[in-house]
C-alpha cells in the first residue's frame, strides 16, 4: 500500500502519444497526451490507499520506442514496444522520474512522486 501522495505529470514524447493509466490489476482511467501538451493527472484516495500505484506506457506509433529511466542506477528500463505493446511499472518511492526513449533520445518525458 502506498501512503505516499502519488501525482504523475507526463511530458510529451514526440511521437508516442498516448499514456495510460493504471490502477494495480485494473483500468482505473487512461488519458491521451497531443505533442506539445504537458498535463496532471489526478490520483483516487479509496480504502486508505493512493491509485493509481501502477503508470502503463502505450505506444500508439507505427515504429518502436522504449521507455528508459534517466536516473543512474535506472529505476526501469522497457524492451523496445511495437505499436500497441504495453510497459508498466509501479512508483514506491517519492520523487521525479526522468525518462527517454534509448531509440530516440529527445523524446523525454517525467513522472514525479509526490
């Protein structure tokens, strides 16, 4: 259980345009991010617990990307996703999560642990 507030702020990736969001084992709520935008995401309090607990990556382009943490050592790193392969991971720990795709590396994004 998580009883850190979990606030997820996504920034675009260039060409991978949609993020999902998951609660542990479940479709809590999912969103699409357009190129250029950056949005907050807001997290569900139930049952004395934070969720979603769980961020899902979706690549929705017709090319591969992967999603890899910046941080040294890496929090997480995905195997190169085709076109609508999934990368999950869950956030235990408060913090700013930087990440890139190692195929394309200006494509950044951050995930930030509250």
């Amino acid at each position: 259980m998580i009883r850190t507030c979990l606030c997820i702020t996504v920034l675009t990736f260039l060409v991978l345009n949609a993020v999902a969001l998951l609660a542990a084992g479940s479709g809590y709520f999912g969103s699409t991010i357009q190129q250029g935008q950056e949005q907050t995401l807001e997290v569900k309090i139930d049952n004395f617990s934070f969720l979603p607990a769980t961020v899902t990556w979706i690549n929705r382009d017709d090319i591969p990307h992967t999603v890899v943490s910046s941080d040294d050592p890496r929090a997480f790193k995905s195997k190169a996703l085709d076109t609508d392969d999934r990368f999950s991971f869950t956030f235990t720990k408060a913090g700013t999560y930087s990440y890139f795709c190692s195929i394309h590396p200006k494509m950044t994004g951050k995930v930030v642990v509250q």
